[in-house]
C-alpha cells in the first residue's frame, strides 16, 4: 500500500501541467508552468522540481506523504530504466530523467508516454472491474494506449498501442510515419476537418460551406449534422465508417471488455458513439459473450496528469 | 511443478489427432481417428477418451503420471469454464467438455481454441525467452494467437487475435465474416491463389500459365519466381505486400518482440521471410531498441497438438 498522495506531471510541448492526486484519481491540486522546450532538458527538469515543490507547499503536504512521483511525456520512453528516449516537440534524447529527479526528491519517480499516461488515467477511475481496456484518442492525430491483465501493455520497446499507424487503407494517403493508409489519415479530428473541407470544395452553396465561412473546426460538421442537414450528415457518416473501421480491426484482435474514446471530439457523445455503436453491430466478426463496450472518455484533459501520478500507484 | 506427460488433442473437423508430449516439447507417442464429425458430442468426447486411454496403454503411462489433458477445438470457447462455445464444423454448441472428459479422467482438462493452441506450442519451444508474441497462420484464411507477458491471450470472449479480421482496405472485398477488406481476404494463400489466377488470365501466355495448366497452388508463383520468373515475381511481391501491410499494422499496435508466420506457405523460408523484412524495414513507424523479429514457425502441423498438451502446463 502506498502512501496517500501521488504526484502528476503532464510535460507538454507547450507547458507543464503539474497536479497532486488522491488514491480516488481527485485532483486536489493543480499547477502549471511554460515548458520553454528548446532549453537543456536539466533546465526543465530542474523546473520540474521546482513545480512539485511549490505545489507540495502551496497544498502544505509533506514530502514523506508522497507516494511517488510519475512524469508523462511525449514521445518513447524506457520506462523501465525512467528514461526519455526520443521526444522532438521537447528536444529530449536519451534524457535520464528518473536520475536527474532523484537529485530533488527521494521518492520513486516513473516515466511513460503521454497517451499511455492518459490511458491509464482513465481505467483506474473505471468504477467497474476491467481487464482488458484498449484507449483511443481522436485528435490531431490518432493515438492510444492498452491495458492488458490489468497492466499497461507497452511492447518490446515501450511504443506499443500506435492504433493510429495501423494501416487501412492499402496504398493510401502518404503517412508522415514513413508507410501509407494508416488509420489516423482518415479518421483524426485533422482527417474530418480536410473530409469537410472537400465536400464545401465540391458544395460550394451547401448549407455546410456557410457556417464555415471563417474556418472548418472538428465540430463543423457535427453540429450542423445535429440540425438535420443532410450533406454535414453525410461527412459525419464517412467519417465515422473510418473510424469505425479501426475499431473493427482493433476488436477481431484484441477483444477488450472496453473500448474509451479521448480527444476533445468525444464530447459529441451519442453523436459520435451511437453511429460508431450501429458500424460494430453490423461488421463484428464474434459476439460471442456480448460485445466490446464502447464509451467516451470522462477525464478530458486532466487523464494523462491522473494517469502519470498513477505510474506509482501500478506498482504499489 | 506438474507431472511428467501432457496428454494433448487436436480435434479436427476430419481427424482427431492425439499426442503424449514431454516438457521439452517432444512427442513420445502419436495417434490419430476420424472425428466422423455430425455425430453427438458425447460420441466424440467418448472417443477423445478411448484414443488417451489407447495411447497411455500403448506407451505403457499410467494416469496417475499425466499432468493434464488439453483440448484444442476449432471455433470458439469459454477456456475457464471448460466449454466449447460454438465450433460449426463439428456441430459443437455449447459443449461441456471437461465436464464430459471428466467421467473417464480425474487429471485436470483444458479447452482452447486450436490457433491460440497452435500459438502456444510455438511459443513453448522457444529457446529463447520472449515476453510478447504473435503467431500468424497463413493458410485458407488468416489466423493468430497472442502471447502478452508470457501468457496466452484470448481477450474479453476467449475468441480474440482474429488478426485475418482486421481491415486493410475500406470497402475492400466482401468477407464472410460480415464486414470487407479484411486482411485473410487479401493475405491468405487462398488469396495468392486467386491473385495467381488472375494474373494468368491477364497473361495467358506468360511461364506462369503454363506452369499452371494442371491447377494453381500457393507455391506456382514462388516456384516460378525462384527461377527468376519477372511475372510471378510481380505476383509474389504484390502478395507480399498485403502480408506486410498487416504485420506494420500488427507491430505498430502490439510491438511484440517476436512474430511467428505459421502455415505451409512458411516453409518457403527466407524467400517469404526475407521480403517481409525488407517491407518491415521500409515501413515501420519506431524502430527504437530494435525491430520486432520475424521468423517462421518451427512445428509445422505438429504445433497445434504440442500446445494444447501444454495448456495444463500455464497453469503449474
């Protein structure tokens, strides 16, 4: 058993978020700094540690009350050794950073991809009792995270679930991860905004080409489809078939109880659930024992800096 | 620890093969019947019990020195409870088996599903030790088995690493399993088959057509291509690349530390093996610590038996 409060940091390549957590994944605590990437990493791991000791002080809890302190972190990481191997947005590689924040504190420190972080956010606030959980988060690009047995599941070399470079889509559009017709081409929140901007391309007096007048966002299209237009119904519905299509592929293989949907996009709740509900109705393969639960995320923002803190909290 | 002999069976729906394997892996005695699938379940399970008895007598094994017996089925099953969900090819619903085999033996039955089975013999036989593997059978369709953390892992429904269900190409081909474009659909050797066939109908007076006069198989193309055949060549290679397309999308979600190609087609060893390295090589998104490695199975048909001897040996 750990001790009662776990310390998250989400580094970003913009800012640092910094929050102290209950056991019940309750933030009682939050802070946040510029990362000012670019700079030595020691630089930002010494800012690191000056955010933990200033929230550790403005919340007036002792540091021998802290169970251990998690850092989630874009890019690959060994976490095993708390390494950051290769994070470009940041300018981190190779960054010892379990080592160089042991010169701060002298609790267990862990380190883990971001999207693996918020993964594991979200299944330790499940109310329910879930074995095997696979995260999606629809956004910029298309990422995730697995939880196997109860574990996060990380491969070989700690970058498993990249759900978003599953290809599907033989041939297809060019994919900055060096192949073609990967899952994020299609079904990201950067997918559905250029599907909508093709169709007000082709619809130039549509209702649709309207409302975007002063530019295309992820919600475009839905909120107009919500009103009943026919043609923002039909890029929702394209989109959502891709969308759909992954999560097919990732049910054949994994058969997770539970399927959770991140990324600002899955606020659109049953808008986005619903539809993609009906596809996996209509195209699963076995449904054998009920089928694979699909629900939208309930962390928002705050998942990768639960899911950090929680980095300690696995291996309590 | 278990005792000394792992009794296992591969029930088909042609034959019935029955095995006594050693903790090596080494099959000291081989049976086999026909399943004379379409009768009662009872009447099969009574059989599966004469053919154990039959091999314990013949090897000259008493019971008492079988550590378990493990059943591989074809379809699905609940592996906790013992039960053939539903195998359609043997006419199994709902099948207690080990509550059936449980009348003529007291040593603990398990029951799984024949490719995680096939899975688990592979992986029982590696000299090495790998935490996270992938078997792929390439054969009239596209099957799998997954091995996460050293265990078999078979997800929500005991039916997971359907991997020839994965989708590699939206609105693709029709597939039986109600969806399109699923992988098997284009990575089968059934599919070489068909892309043989189509490639002699474009050319009917290439090497290949002639070759082929008496009948396609999945090793025309590989034949000819050894030869230095230009157009079977460019059928092996279009094959090739919708193995691969599957296996980045394998390695990009699970980064397992070992992929397993399993079926006849893998003996054509490095002529198969070497071209899906080379994709792997040009297509894989993170390379860090080492690529996942690719070899070809090593049991043949045997692999199925040797496995679901081994079941009761996850458990010791």
């Amino acid at each position: 058993m750990g001790k009662k409060y776990y310390v998250g940091i989400d580094l970003g390549g913009t800012n640092i978020k910094g929050g102290i957590v209950l056991e019940s994944g309750e933030i009682i605590h939050k802070e946040m700094i510029p990362t000012g990437a670019g700079r030595e990493p020691s630089e930002i791991i010494k800012d690191i540690a000056g955010l933990v000791n200033k929230m550790l002080d403005t919340a007036n809890i002792n540091i021998s009350d802290v169970n251990s302190i998690g850092i989630g972190t874009p890019g690959t990481c060994n976490a095993k050794e708390g390494i950051v191997i290769c994070a470009s947005n940041i300018d981190f590689y190779n960054v010892h950073m379990r080592e160089e924040l042991k010169k701060y504190f002298s609790v267990p420190v862990f380190v883990e991809n971001d999207a693996n972080c918020a993964a594991l956010g979200e299944y330790n606030v499940l109310t329910e009792d879930v074995e095997n959980m696979v995260f999606i988060t629809l956004g910029t690009g298309v990422g995730g995270g697995l939880i196997f047995d109860r574990k996060l599941y990380v491969g070989k070399n700690g970058t498993a679930a990249e759900v978003g470079h599953m290809i599907i889509e033989v041939d297809g559009e060019e994919c900055g991860c060096g192949t073609r017709g990967c899952w994020e081409k299609y079904a990201s929140v950067t997918a559905l905004i250029n599907q909508t901007k093709e169709y007000i391309e082709k619809n130039p007096d549509s209702e649709l080409a309207k409302i975007c007048e002063n530019g295309v966002s992820g919600r475009s299209a839905f909120d107009l489809s919500k009103k009943g237009d026919a043609g923002a119904k039909s890029v929702v519905d394209r989109w959502i078939n891709y969308v759909g299509t992954g999560i097919i592929s990732i049910i054949n293989i994994l058969q997770p109880e539970l399927i959770i949907i991140g990324g600002a996009i899955s606020k659109e709740g049953e808008y986005l659930l619903g539809p993609i509900r009906e596809y996996q109705k209509n195209n699963t393969y076995s449904q054998i024992d009920g089928a694979t639960r699909i629900v939208a995320a309930s962390l928002g923002n705050d998942a990768g800096l639960i899911g950090s803190a929680f980095l300690g909290k696995e291996v309590d």
